[in-house]
C-alpha cells in the first residue's frame, strides 16, 4: 500500500524562531503579534486551532507559563497522509496518524489513487474510530463492488457493495467530531449496482395421451362348427391388466397349421370346402393413461452488478424446455423455454427485477453506523455514485 506521510514540519535547525515567522506558520493577528497567541489549543470542539494539539506539538505549552520559541522547533500546523496506487479495502484508521486521531490538530487523508472493495462484505475504504477535525480529499477513486446475479429458478440478486464506511465514534456532537469529506470533480466516490434477478422456470408443456399395448393370439373357439360366422367368437374382456381394445380377425385353425379336424369334415375337404374346429382371434388390448408434459427449461441466472473488477452483466437466457415422448402414439409434449434473467445494476443503481423476482438493492457511497453525522461538499451525480445521506 502506498500511503505516504507528507505533514510539513517546522522550524527545524537551529535558526532563530521570531514571532513574525510563528504568525507566518501559525496564523494570528498580523498587526498585533502576542505570543501568548500561540500556546497549544486542546480544546477538542475547536475546528481551527492556531497552534493545534499534536503529538509532534507535545513540547509546546498549553498555558502562557513555559512558553518558549524553542519548542516550536519540528512542529506542526496540520497532518497530512497521501494515497496514491491502487489498494484493496484501505483500513483508514490503521494508517500512520502517529497517535493524532482523537488531537484537534487538522488532518488531512489525501485519495490520488484507487481503494476497491474486494466483496460485498467490506467497503473501498473504511474509517471507524474516535477523531477530530478529520478531512478526506477525494481526487482519486474509492470503488464498492457490484452485487452477483440471482441464481435460477426465481433467485433475488445481492445487493451491491458499499464504497466509503465514514465512521467516527466520538461521543462529542461538535463540528470537529464530524467527518468532512471532499469530492473533487474527477474524484469518484462509486457503490457497487445490485445483482439482476434470475429468470423463472418456463410453464411445463401440456399432457399427453398414451398408452401400453398387447397383442395377444387368442384361441376363441374349439368345438365342433366348421362355420366361422358361428365359431369365431370375441377376445376375452382382459389380459393380464389390460382391458380388450379390439378384436383382430378371425384365423382359422388350418392357416396356423392345426390339423385337429374332426372326421365328418373328410368328407367336405374332398369336396374342396375348408373344415376347421379351431379358431383364433389377434387380440389387442390397451391401456390408456395421460403422462405428464415435459418440464419448462431452467430460468437464467441474473446479471452481476457493475463494481470495482467488472461492468455491468446482462442476464442469462433461460434454457430450452424438456420434451416427454410417447412412444407408442408417436405423440410429444414440450415445455415452455425459462424466462431470461435481469441485468446487474450500474454503478450505484439497483439490479433489475424479474417478473418473479427482485434485483439487489444498489450498494452505498457513503455510509456510517451509529457513529456521528458526516459532511459531504464537491458530490454531484458523475463524482458520487450511490446514497451518501449522513
């Protein structure tokens, strides 16, 4: 992490200390020099002391008894720290402040470079303790994360990520307890977009007729007429389960090789008629029962929400439906295609919603808990992307 410490000291050396050159330093009365002007303020609700309290300051007296021009020498009038690469959740309050957090001394936290969340869980850059007369000047970006996408069937998308946690937990209700936070024109304060909703399952296809079939050859008549009118009978009613569908034709015993002819038919096979006592019948029984349409295809996952490692994502298409077969008919029944997902919100916006689901809700530029009330100045719609109500 580059995060340099660039507070100017003063008087350094051994160079005398006037009170012309602590008024020039310090601020004061420039027509009326008094150097009792500049004995160090620890007042902690005052938001410009002359002489702040420091650590760097410690030496200079905070009464008008052992004031003295020396120790003036390696003070400080403001601390400054300076962002400039490209860092992952910058912990605000862990940087080198040199124990001035909770001093009235101004300080400064310059952003020149890039602070990007890593996941919805945490923010670009995060301050969460007890400070005074704290500044952050934004000139660089400070990035939240985009939300994922719903998952299929009907899923809702995660909200986007936050971008800035401003929290100070003085219990001081002061101008210096508040945070005061500056957006330069091309800075960038930007939350993550929600996740887009998944798309709902296509409607399963409507059902269809089918049924189980056998073919059963049947003897339906063995006595002692030679007449088919007469002894061809009908199909039993059932086999098995299945109930009789139609009776085939009537087969008579000598075309399937049945050579059980009584002996008063001798007589007529020699006259050339056909004598048989056994007839046969290709019984078809059926059942027939409804089966289910095929399912409706897998709604689309909803698009990822823009963020810091990505652009916006457009929802997936649903997946085509599932087909149910008869095979006996020959008959099919397809289900419905699933509903295509919504697209990722853009920075700072919400993922789309589905008919049967909701996009995640947009992520925060600036948010704070419990903490006290911060200042925003520069933010306009292109710098601050995001809620950032204190």
């Amino acid at each position: 992490m580059a995060v340099s410490n660039n507070t100017v000291t003063h008087f350094n050396g051994n160079s005398a200390i006037s009170f012309r050159a602590l008024q020039t330093t310090f601020g004061g009365n420039f027509n009326s020099v008094q150097f009792s002007t500049y004995k160090r303020n620890t007042d902690l609700d005052n938001t410009d002391p002359i002489v702040p309290d420091s650590t760097e300051n410690a030496n200079i007296s905070s009464s008008n008894s052992n004031l003295r021009a020396s120790n003036f020498r390696g003070s400080i009038k403001q601390y400054i720290l300076t962002q400039t690469s490209s860092d992952s959740t910058v912990d605000l309050d862990s940087q080198s402040w040199n124990s001035n957090l909770a001093k009235n001394v101004i300080k400064t936290f310059q952003v020149n470079g890039t602070m990007a969340a890593t996941s919805t869980g945490n923010q670009g850059a995060a301050f969460d303790a007890e400070a005074y007369n704290l500044r952050l000047e934004v000139t660089g970006n400070i990035y939240g994360i985009g939300g994922a996408g719903g998952l299929a069937n009907d899923g809702n998308g995660s909200p986007g990520g936050d971008a800035l946690f401003a929290n100070n937990t003085s219990n001081r209700s002061g101008a210096s307890a508040k945070i005061a936070i500056n957006v330069n024109s091309n800075g960038r304060i930007w939350a993550g977009g929600g996740g887009g909703a998944a798309g709902n399952a296509g409607n399963a296809g409507g059902d269809l007729s089918c049924f189980n079939e056998n073919t059963v050859l049947t003897q339906v008549y063995g006595g002692n007429s030679t007449n088919p009118n007469r002894g061809c009978k009908n199909c039993p009613p059932t086999s098995g389960n299945l109930p009789l569908f139609s009776n085939g034709n009537c087969i008579s015993g000598t075309s399937l090789g049945v050579s059980n002819q009584r002996s008063r038919c001798r007589g007529r096979q020699e006259r050339g008629q056909t004598c048989t006592n056994q007839y046969f019948r290709n019984c078809v029984y059926r059942q027939n029962f409804n089966v289910a349409g095929g399912n409706g295809g897998n709604g689309g996952n909803g698009g990822v929400g823009e963020g810091a490692n990505n652009n916006p994502g457009s929802g997936n298409s649903g997946n085509s439906g599932n087909t149910t077969n008869c095979a006996a008919n020959g008959n099919s029944s397809t289900g419905n295609p699933g509903n295509s997902g919504a697209s990722g919100g853009t920075w700072g916006q919400p993922g789309g919603n589905t008919n049967t689901a909701n996009g995640g809700a947009a992520g925060r530029a600036i948010f704070r808990i419990n903490g006290n009330t911060y200042n925003v100045s520069g933010a306009n719609s292109n710098n601050v992307k995001g809620a950032f109500s204190p």
